[in-house]
C-alpha cells in the first residue's frame, strides 16, 4: 500500500487566493483526519470523517475553512480566501476502527 | 515534554544510549496512548501504544510506561541510534472523543554518533 497520499508537497500563494489540498487515504480506512502543524500550536485537528460524513468539524479555525470527501477514496481541505497566518503544514491522516492513524506526508502550505 | 513556547523541549544523547523522553498527558479520562515519530519533512509515524488498564508495554527496541496517577507517560528507546533522532509526541484518546487524539507538542531527540 501507498500509505495517505497528500498533494501538493509544497505550495506558496498570495493571499486572498483559494487553496485546495488534497488527500488520498489507505483503501480500506473508514476515518479520515485533517490536522494542521505549526511551530507554536503544534498539531491540531481541523475536522475528522468517518464513512466519508463529517463527524467533527469543531477545530476548523473559521468559515473561509472547508472540507469535503466525496466518496472513500478522496478529500479535500479548502481555504478561501488565504491568509499568511494559515501557514503551516497541513496533514491527512486515516485509520480503520481500532487501529492507529496513518499519516500523509503533508503539504506545507505558504501564504504570502 | 513540556511545550516551551516557540522552542521544543530537546534531549541530547550519545549513540548508545539509552533515551527516556517524557509527556504529561491533560485527561484522567483517556484511555488510549500513542507515541508518534516525526522525522524532518515527514508525517508522523507511529512507534508504540498502550492502553490505560496497562502500565507498561515494549516494543522493538521501545518501551512506553504509563502512570495514570500523575497522568505521565514516557517513551524510552534502547540503544539509541542517530535514525532515532527526530521529534516524538505523545497521544491521548479520551472515551468521550473516541475517534481523536489529542497531540502533546512535541520533544526533539538529538543522537550524536
């Protein structure tokens, strides 16, 4: 297996710009984790799915954060519009019921 | 393992060694634990967990003690070997939040061959 696949690795916009990430999780994962990673609040979790439903979106920041996972195989985290302070390293993890989280590589996202 | 604002806490140790990093952990009422590896430019990756009916579990090389009097948990590695430098963070999982973690901030693991 792959592992969580995220894409972009890497990716620099002007703020006021929309930003989509995306993430691939391990087939058979029924729980999907969106988290961000900064230097001073450490990891945080935005929002988690469970069978593709948004369970808790509690940890997204504000309203120009959103996620969508459409079917088993895909999600997305989308701002809009960016902002410097939501620079940061954005991680997808997933997991089957009982298991630990995987997690993606991330995508560090910079907003200039 | 306690945050420190914008610098981690970081343990420095010769290879060979062996490392004992240390979390406090915020709810009596989790019941789950995991110590995450987080390598430079990586995700974190999974090393160990431990429930709370148990004090003590081992892995390879690893061995994760939890004293839920004092809400403490510790990560030590055996032997430690400059692969093993990374920052490590512990997990916890409260009943009430099933499916979360909650993430501690972190500790930096320096090994000097």
């Amino acid at each position: 297996d792959a592992g969580v696949i995220q894409s972009p690795r890497h990716e620099v916009t002007e703020m006021g710009q929309e930003v989509t990430l995306r993430c691939k999780p391990i087939s058979g994962h029924d729980y999907l984790f969106w988290y961000r990673q900064t230097m001073m609040r450490g990891l945080e979790l935005l929002i988690y799915f469970n069978n593709n439903v948004p369970i808790d979106d509690s940890g997204m920041p504000e309203d120009r954060f959103s996620a969508k996972m459409p079917n088993a195989s895909f999600s997305t985290l989308k701002i809009q519009p960016s902002e410097p302070r939501d620079s940061a390293v954005y991680f997808c993890a997933s997991r089957r019921q009982g298991t630990e989280a995987f997690f993606g590589q991330g995508t560090r996202l910079t907003v200039v | 393992g306690e945050s420190v604002g914008l610098h981690l806490p970081t343990l420095s140790v010769q290879e060979g060694d062996n490392s004992i990093i240390n979390c406090a952990y915020s709810n009596s009422a989790s019941d789950y634990f995991i110590w995450y590896k987080q390598e430079s430019g990586k995700g974190p990756q999974f090393i160990i967990d431990i429930r709370s009916n148990m004090d003590k579990r081992q892995g390879q090389r690893v061995t994760v003690l939890l004293n839920k009097t004092v809400k403490h948990l510790s990560l030590q590695i055996a032997a430690t070997q400059p692969g093993d430098s990374a920052v490590y963070f512990c997990a916890e999982r409260a009943p009430a939040g099933y499916s979360t973690l909650t993430f501690g901030k972190g500790t930096m693991l320096l090994v000097s061959p």
